[in-house]
C-alpha cells in the first residue's frame, strides 16, 4: 500500500477533533495524532494506513485470540445478519444462536457452571456479576451480604462497579463517586482474604472476585495453592466466589480456562474478549447449578438486569464459530506450547540484558519487569516500560506497558503463533533493548 499523504493527514485532524480515546492520553493525542491508524489484520500482523505491518504482541486488548482476517467469521456475520441480526431477548424472547451458545458454553466450562446470562464486554459481565450476586443474597433472606472483596492490583473495567472492584487505585482516584461496599485485599496471600472476612463479618459479604491471572495488574500469576485456599474460605463462610475469565478465557493461559489450571471451579465466572476474538462484542456470566436452581425456586418476578444486546443473535453466531476454530486448529494447546518457547525467549533476554529483572508466563500471556538493578530490584525513578514499548512499535512490535507500582511490560500475542513469529517478536525486543541501553549506561 503506497502512503496518501493528504488522507494520512486528513484521518489525523479529524480524530484529533472528534475522537475521545479510551485509556488514552487526551495532551498526547491532541499533540501528535494517533500513533497508529490499522486498516488491515491478517493472523498476529497489522497494517497502518501508510503500509506499514507490525506485529500485534497484544492481540489488540489481550482479545483477538484466533487472530486477525478471519474470513470465516465474517461470512457467519452476514449470514446471521442476513437472516435476524438483531432480536431482544427480554420478556423471554429467545434466538437460536444464544441458545446454541449458551449451551456450548455450558459444554466447555468447568465443573457444574451451566447457565448463561449475557454482557456485551467484561465491565459488563462484572457488572452483572456483582448486582445478581447481592440480588442472590436478598432471594436467599440475607440482604445485609452486600459487601464484594477483591484483589490489589485487580483490573476488572471501568463501568462503576467494574472500577470501584478493581484494585489498580489510578482507576478509582479517576472518579469521585466510587461505589461503597467494595474492599481490596493482599492479593498474594489467602490468609488476607480471611482476616478481611472476620473483620468485616461474613455475613455482611455477598462475594469475593479474582483473575487466575491479572492482566492490566503487570500479569500476576496466581502463587501456588492460592486459588484452591481462596475456594476453601468461600465456602468455609458462604461466600460466593467470583472468578473474573475476562482476559484468561478461551485458551490463553494453555487451558480453555484460568481456573483449569488449578482444578477450581467457582459459583460464578465472567467472561468476554476471547469468546469472540474481538470480532463482536459479547460477554457474559456463567453461574454453577445450584445458584441457577435457587434463582429458579426463588425468583418470583422479573429479573430486573438485562442489556439491549443480552444474547445479540450475531454475536453468538459469531462467538459459535470462534469456539468451533479454537478447538478445530487446537489452539489452546498451542497457546501451552508457545507459551513455553515465549517464556523461553523473555529469560534469555533476562539473561542478557542489565535492565531484565523477573519474567513470567502462563501460556500466552506473559510479563517482563524492567528494573534499574537487578539484584537489589530498585526501579527507574521514571519507568523505562514506555520508552521500551515506543521503541518496539518503531521496529514492527505493538506491546503494552503497566505503571501502576511496577515497570512492566505486558505481552498476549494471537494465539495462532508459531514458534518462529515468536523468534521474532524476541529479536526485536533484544533489539530494542541493546538500543536503550546504549543511551542508559
């Protein structure tokens, strides 16, 4: 693709005009334009409007797991569109493809979590699991059970409950009117969890939430042992207990499933991102059996929660043939097994390069903590992360760095990668790093 200038620079003003940009920083688009204007996707690469292609290290927002240009979905898109692209599914209404997914879903889930409710993205379905959690302990006679603990360092979105349950501070300070009633924990150590318990009361506690694996939190891997006890004290007090799939989900970590590394299996689990790869927007709430047959016995009503696109029909069409991909190229097992040769990768660059310190992996989805010394870990007093990941973009590798308490940077390629992209997105990060290194020492 040859470079339209007068295009190039059109597109640029009119963002910069009318575009607000999520997660983003207003001054620096305002002052430069966009980094990056993707026309174009096929498997883990992207393309600018100039011509440019890189590789997507992140699947665009750890969410475009069977990769980009997939024909397949579109043409189940326009098929769905074709025939009903939108139907509601309040008052009971119902359509074939969230009936079909609801219970594929129910299929490949752990242990006994059978039904669905559907979002349309993961603040969405944390949302939802928050308000049915506490409408659950009103049905059940316990309406005092309100209060939902989570994680330090937890990233659960940014709708109000989703913020006020996530643990990274930055993201409650952004707003004045945080939703009480939601408290965060030490999220190393199981033994928090219990002491937050006793403190606040059990019986003022509807739920705790965690990731398998916090993403927007540096990617934190679950220590040991961690989620079996956190199971454990749930059920010692009554507690449900929430696992947040949101980023995990759908063979990112290895597994089809976070928690399935750890044979756990929760009273609820959110998910989104990977159940469509990004090409629609759909996500949704898997509740365990026992708690849909109590909302069955003791819900006489209306179940007062619902979005306009709860089981939108062409997003279940699409999300059906994203699982059937999965499955059919076996690309969680080689998410496990790239994982392997990436984690490999990040301790060879650990192993030679002075700003490296610890590196961590959990299939694909993986973290690099950059450090100013590594045996005592002290840190740059302004992370280096960000120089490292604009340097990265430069050589044709789109990362993301996390701040908040650390200097990280985070990766998620598409889980279609092969052994030697995975080469490749290691050289360019040996290469990026010799050259910051040159003007650091």
């Amino acid at each position: 693709m040859l470079k339209d200038v007068k295009v190039d620079k059109e597109l640029m003003e009119l963002d910069k005009k009318h575009f607000i940009h999520p997660t983003s920083s207003i001054a620096q688009q305002q002052a430069n334009g966009p980094s990056f204007i993707f026309t174009e996707g096929k498997g883990i690469y992207l393309t600018d409007i100039t011509g440019k292609q890189v590789i997507d290290g992140m699947s665009s927002l750890w969410n475009v797991n069977i990769g980009h240009g997939r024909e397949e979905l579109a043409q189940v898109a326009q098929e769905q569109m074709s025939k009903l692209a939108f139907s509601s599914c309040f008052g009971t209404i119902s359509n074939e493809p969230a009936i079909r997914l609801a219970s594929k879903l129910a299929s490949i889930a752990p242990g006994d979590l059978n039904a669905v409710f559907f979002t349309s993205g993961g603040s969405e379905s944390n949302d939802t699991a928050f308000k049915l959690a506490r409408h659950y302990w009103v049905l059940k006679g316990q309406p005092n059970r309100q209060k939902i603990i989570s994680r330090t360092q937890s990233y659960h979105g940014v709708a109000m409950g989703a913020t006020s349950a996530t643990g990274l501070k930055p993201f409650r300070d952004f707003t004045n009117s945080i939703i009480p009633d939601f408290y965060h924990v030490d999220g190393t150590s199981s033994e928090a969890l219990r002491e937050a318990i006793e403190q606040e009361g059990p019986e003022t506690i509807a739920a705790f939430i965690t990731e398998p694996v916090q993403g927007a939190g540096g990617v934190n891997i679950a220590p040991e042992g961690y989620l079996q006890e956190v199971r454990k004290i749930c059920d010692e007090y009554g507690i449900l207990m929430i696992v947040d799939e949101v980023i995990t989900g759908f063979g990112r970590t290895g597994t089809m499933f976070g928690v399935n590394h750890y044979g756990v299996v929760p009273d609820m689990m959110c998910f989104a991102k990977g159940v469509s790869s990004g090409y629609a927007q759909l996500g949704g709430v898997l509740f365990s059996e026992k708690i849909f047959d109590d909302l069955k016995e003791l819900s006489k009503g209306t179940l007062l929660h619902g979005y306009t696109y709860s089981g939108h029909p062409t997003a279940c069409s699409v999300a059906l043939k994203n699982i059937e991909i999965i499955e059919r190229e076996n690309l969680v097992e080689n998410a496990k097994l790239m994982g392997e040769e990436l984690l490999k990768g990040f301790k060879y660059l650990q192993s030679n390069h002075r700003i490296v310190g610890d590196v961590r992996a959990l299939g694909l989805i993986g973290g690099i903590e950059i450090v100013k010394d590594k045996l005592t870990g002290e840190s740059f007093e302004t992370p280096l992360s960000p120089k490292l990941a604009e340097e990265a973009a430069k050589r044709g590798l789109i990362i993301r760095t996390v701040t908040f308490d650390q200097d990280t940077l985070v990766f998620a390629p598409p889980l279609v990668i092969n052994k030697a992209e995975i080469e490749r997105m290691i050289d360019i990060l040996d290469e990026t790093m010799i050259a910051v290194e040159r003007e650091l020492f």
